[in-house]
C-alpha cells in the first residue's frame, strides 16, 4: 500500500510540475524539462526511490509509445497549405541543421572518443534535431515574425522525423553486424515503404470511420488506439513504425483536404469540432507522456564522470556552431535576416533525442551508459546555452529600443 500512495504522489508530481513548469517557462524561457530531469535525478540516482532494473525493463515499452505519439503529432501538424509559404525555408533549415550535425557530432564521437564511425554518427541522428516546444515557447517569447515562428515550427517537425528515422535505421544496421550495405539497403527501403504504406492506409480508413462515428463519444480514445494499431501491426510486418505513425498524422492532419481529394460528404462544422477535440487531447497526451519520459531519463541517469559533463557542453558548443552556418545559409536573402541572431539561439534538444537515447541502452551497444549521459548532458547545456542567449537577446533588443526612443526625443 505503501508503495502504491508513493506510486501516486511522484505521478501527481511530475504532472504538477510538468504544468507549472510549462507556466514557469514562458515567463523565464527556462524550458520545462530541465526541471523534469532534475525531479528524476533526485528521485533516482539522489534518494535511490526507484531501483534501475525494473525501470530498464520499462523502457522498450516507454519509448515506442513516446516515438509513435512525437511522430504522430509531427504529422498532425503539418499543413500542406503552410507548407508552401514558409515551408521551403523551414524544411532547408531542418535538414540542412541535421545534417551538419550528424556530420560534426559523428565526427567528435569517432574521431575523439573513438567510437565507431557508423555509431558516432548514429548519436549525430540522436542529436541532430531541436525540440518544438522549445522552439515555439522561445520564438514567441522573443516576439519573432509570425513567418519566422513557421518556419522554426517545420523545421523542428522536420528534424523529429530524421532524428527518428536515422537513428533507428543506423540501429538496424549496427546490430546487423558484418551486413553488407547492398543487402541491407532494400531491407531499409521495404521498411519505409511498409511504414508509409500501412500509416496511409489505416489513417485513410480511420477517415472513413470517423465519418461514419461522428456522432459517437471518445473519437479521441478511438483515434489513439488506431494509432498504437498503426504502429505495432508496421513493426510485425518488418515496417518502420515511426514512419507509419507519421504517416497516420499526416493523413488526419489534412482530413479536410483528403475528403475533397476522395469526394466524401462530410459535414464541414462537425468535421472542424473532432478535428479540435482530437488535436486537444493528443497535446494533453503528449504532455504527460513526455512529461514522464524526461523524469524517467533523469531516472535512469548513472554518473560516468566528469568528462561526460564536459562532453556535453563541448557537444552543445558544435552545436550551436553549426546552426550559425545552418541559419546564415537557410536565411540568405530572406526578408526576416535580421531575425538570423535570435533564430541561432534556438539549439534545445528535447523529447526526441531523449527517448531515442534509451535505444542504446535497450540494446547493450558499447559504451552504452557513456553515451547516454553525454547525450543527457548535451540535452541540458543546449537549453541552458538557449535561455542565455534569449536572455542576452532580449536585453540587447531593449537597450537598442531604449536608445532609439532616447535618439527620438533628442532630435524632437
């Protein structure tokens, strides 16, 4: 009984301070999970409350339900209608971003620590994205352009999926061992194209349904179930689950625009008040089940040494390195350049980088506990470096506003 009240206060607790966390976090920029890993660290490894087996034994189950909830709302989100405006941008900034940092951080891996090449750029993958909650929270907080808060909100969408997909198409590949690329390569390819193919079917389905539920309660607990269906049915067939899941969020994500393109009649307020309800309760879902998921890294966090910590920031600094020249190269010529400075200070890596880390773990690859706090290590330095630079920015921006209205009076 014991044991159950002390179950119910930490969930009460991780859920109460992954709200006033979020609250917390648009009045300070500090992002909320900060104090969610802190929360698992104490718990965990400080007051030894939990013991790491049975945590490690959850954590297959944790991260393909967080995977298949974060790639579900990246497609849920993602308009095509937006996508033409500043989708371009966006897209180039996210990719471009990904790339150069699987490039710079395999590099450190291989080169310094002397990983393997093809692990070191898996832990690239693992880093390469930035976390859409801290992009969307800071740009609004640094009063970005509308068009620049798009272009930052599809990029991270963007770098989810690849951070996904490339980290757990590199995992296949190490475990494969002496695999050749030319036997593995169409493995990889009937993986996706299952993923796609399953995500698009029963998402178009799921359509017909709702057409046909719409006036039943709990669409939302249908919707979710459909989902965990999408994703496990792609995972038996050999598909990439992550892909299918996507997949299923894009297809509900522009319902309206697939009822025209198959001729269904539908009933447009109603279709607009399920869409609503469903897009609600998934942010609720992701809330919590993220909320959990940063707890829980803080959980199964194990000190290495101090070099981990250092790892960490100088994997942080690569980072921010990099998104300078991803910026610059992505904003060329774009009439919101001015914004270039602001749009660098977002580097924050998030819910993505930290469930897909647990993989190495789950599948005993070298060094595993190593690169798991480096990756821990880099997920809390590049929001800390984020929180600096927006407070750096903010100042700037209004001693320079200050000066202007000084200019102004003076000259009057």
């Amino acid at each position: 009984m014991e044991n159950a009240l002390l179950t119910f206060y930490v969930i009460a607790l991780i859920i109460f301070l992954g709200f006033f966390g979020t609250l917390l976090s648009r009045k300070t920029n500090i992002p909320s999970l900060i104090f969610l890993v802190c929360l698992g660290l104490i718990l965990g490894p400080i007051l030894g409350l939990f013991d790491y087996g049975p945590l490690m034994e959850a954590s297959p189950i944790l991260a393909a339900l967080t995977i298949s909830v974060i790639l579900f709302e990246s497609g849920l989100n993602t308009n095509f209608q937006e996508l033409s405006s500043q989708g371009k941008r966006g897209v180039l900034l996210g990719v471009l971003g990904f790339v150069l940092n699987v490039l710079g951080i395999g590099a450190l891996f291989h080169f310094v620590l002397h990983f393997d090449l093809l692990y070191g750029i898996m832990i690239g993958c693992i880093l390469g994205g930035t976390c859409s909650a801290v992009a969307i929270t800071v740009s609004k907080q640094m009063n970005l352009s509308e068009e620049v808060q798009l272009i930052l909100t599809i990029e991270s969408i963007t770098t989810d999926v690849l951070c996904i997909v490339g980290a757990t198409t590199l995992l296949k590949y190490i475990k494969l061992g002496s695999t050749t690329v030319e036997t593995v390569l169409p493995q990889f390819a009937s993986s996706f194209t299952t993923g796609i193919v399953t995500g698009i079917a029963l998402g178009i389905l799921w359509l017909y349904l709702i057409n046909f539920l719409k006036n039943e309660h709990y669409l939302y607990m249908f919707t979710f179930a459909t989902l965990l269906l999408t994703y496990s049915t792609t995972e038996l067939l050999g598909g990439n689950g992550g892909i299918a899941a996507l997949s299923y969020g894009l297809i509900f994500g522009n319902s309206r625009e697939i009822f025209k393109a198959f001729k269904m009649n539908i009933d447009p307020e109603r279709n607009r008040l399920i869409e609503k309800s469903i897009r609600e309760f998934h942010s609720e879902i992701t809330f919590l089940i993220s909320s959990f998921f940063f707890v829980f890294l803080g959980l199964i966090y194990v000190f290495e040494s101090p070099l981990t910590v250092l790892l960490g920031a100088i994997t942080s600094g690569i980072v921010l390195a990099l998104r300078y020249i991803a910026v610059r190269i992505s904003m060329f010529k774009s009439r919101h350049s001015e914004e270039s400075a602001a749009v660098t200070a977002i580097i924050g890596k998030g819910i993505a980088a930290a469930a897909l880390s647990t993989l190495i773990l789950q599948n005993s690859l070298p060094n595993a506990s190593q690169s798991v706090n480096i990756i821990l290590n880099t997920i809390i330095f590049s929001n800390v470096i984020t929180v600096i630079l927006v407070v750096l920015s903010n100042r700037k921006k209004k001693s320079k506003n200050y000066v202007q209205q000084f200019a102004k009076k003076f000259k009057n």
